[in-house]
C-alpha cells in the first residue's frame, strides 16, 4: 500500500493543473482573438476591392463619348480603308445605331458591321474596340474595281464593275486614280444593256483586256461594246476592230503582234486593224 502524499503536495499539484488550464483559455481566447481579426480583414479587403471595382467600372474612360456616332475622326471614332465609300455614307449608318450607355468591352459591334456592309463597294467591316479613352477603330474592305462604265470616251464613267461581278451606281463615282481599271464605252440600251452582266461575262472582258495588252505591248485605253457584234479596242495609235465576242475573240487578238509592227513601215493614215476574222487579219486605210 503507498503511503499517502501529504495534503500541502495536493494543494500545489491542483494549483498547478489550475494555472495550465487558465494558461490555455488564454492561449484559446487569443487564437481566437487572431482568427475574429484575420477574418474581419479580410471582410473589409473583400468590401475594398468590390468598392474600387466599382468605381473602376463607373470610370468613364470606359464609355464612349455620346457624339462618338456624329462625325468621323473625332477622337472616339476612326474611319480607315474607305477609298471608295464616302464617310458620311458611314456615319449615316452608324446614326441609326445609339451610342452604348454601358463600357466599350460589353459593346456588340456586331450588328454595326452588317450594317456598314450593306454599302455597295464593302465587302467587309473590322471593327476594333479600345480601353482609357474608350474608342472605335472602323476598319473597310472594299470591292477592288474592275471596269468602268461609260457612254463616250470623252463623258466621265457613270457606273463601274467591282470585284464578284458587283454593279456600282455613280453615287460611288469618280474613283480615285490609283484604281487601274479597264474603261467600256457602252449605252446601256436594249442588246447592249450593261446592267445584265454577270460575273463570268465581266472576266471575259477582262481577259480580253489582258491578252490585247499583252499581244500588243501598249496600254488599252477603252473597248467600244456600244455594238455588241462588232466591238472596237483603242490603243495609243491605233483601233482594232474585234468583231462579235464569241469563243475565238482571244485567239484573233493575239494575231495583233505580228500586224503592230508593218504599221511603222506605213506613211499612210490608218483607220483600223482588222481583227474580226480568225482566218485573215488586215489595216484598213483611210480613204
């Protein structure tokens, strides 16, 4: 049998069990103190960041200006590409569309490319959106032209042939002098009506184009379809009468390169080259 501890022992070893359990209530409270703080911080970092979003959101660099869609170039709004489609036929488009209340990067241009497309010369519309100034960037593909259109040599084109075979009225007219395009003389009358034309029909005139100016080494200056079956090609110096343009056109032009040259031995005045047979060719002279 152990002999029993004295009572003053027992008085020392509860009093020590008492002071390890205060000891770890006030260990307890503490952590608990650090996890309310770290917690309570971490509300009012959450709060913060929510209430700077907020005002980042309601800055107005975000939004366009509310004239952004009454003028090109305006500092919002930059129109580029449009060497053919005037900018107010642009703005008139976008005046249909109001200018967005909400920031630039929720703003669907979408739509405003459709539109904008729907102009005869576009064929395609980019759109790019900037942040801090909001801004548009209005970038236009359009159709390259092909042919002019016109009723006499010496009268300004009234309409012209882009590419796809598109028919373009003279409200898009003239075109810029950097467009190489082949010039037809025709009245647009009945037999002779250009806006019958399709695709295929504007790359025959086109090849013929080309291999008359290849076959010849000179600059093409107009076709003369105001008879269709019997069609004139003017160079520098000189006509050449094509006759009708059927399958074998290509092949009576390039007969030209071995008729260009007799023409510089002539001291006589020439009217024409005559190229509308595949099986003879001749210079008609005047008389």
């Amino acid at each position: 049998m152990k002999p029993k501890k004295p009572d003053y022992e027992n008085n020392i070893n509860i009093e020590r069990r008492v002071k390890i359990n205060q000891m770890q209530r006030n260990v307890r409270r503490s952590q608990m103190g650090l996890r309310r703080l770290r917690a309570l911080l971490r509300l009012l970092m959450v709060g913060l960041l929510i209430f700077a979003a907020y005002k980042v959101y309601k800055l107005p660099q975000w939004y366009l200006e509310k004239n952004t869609f009454s003028s090109a170039n305006n500092g919002s709004l930059m129109i580029l590409g449009n060497n053919i489609t005037p900018k107010y036929r642009i703005i008139s488009i976008l005046r249909q569309t109001p200018v967005p209340q909400r920031p630039i990067y929720l703003f669907d241009t979408s739509k405003i490319e459709k539109d904008i497309e729907t102009l005869e010369p576009v064929k395609k519309v980019y759109i790019r959106r900037f942040w801090f100034p909001a801004r548009l960037d209005i970038i236009v593909e359009e159709r390259t032209p092909l042919i002019t259109i016109s009723p006499a040599e010496n009268v300004a084109p009234i309409a012209f042939f882009a590419e796809g075979g598109k028919l373009i009225g003279r409200e898009y007219l003239p075109l810029d002098k950097s467009y190489k395009t082949v010039l037809v003389l025709t009245y647009g009358t009945k037999g002779d009506d250009y806006r019958t034309w399709d695709e295929n029909k504007i790359k025959k005139i086109l090849l013929l184009a080309k291999t008359l100016e290849y076959y010849s080494g000179e600059e093409l200056k107009y076709l003369d379809f105001r008879n269709p079956k019997d069609i004139y090609a003017q160079l520098p110096d000189v006509k050449v009468r094509l006759g009708e343009m059927n399958s074998t056109i290509n092949n009576r032009v390039k007969n030209i390169a071995s008729i260009l040259p007799q023409i510089k031995t002539l001291n006589k005045k020439i009217k024409y080259i005559d190229l509308q047979w595949e099986e003879t060719q001749y210079i008609k002279l005047e008389e």
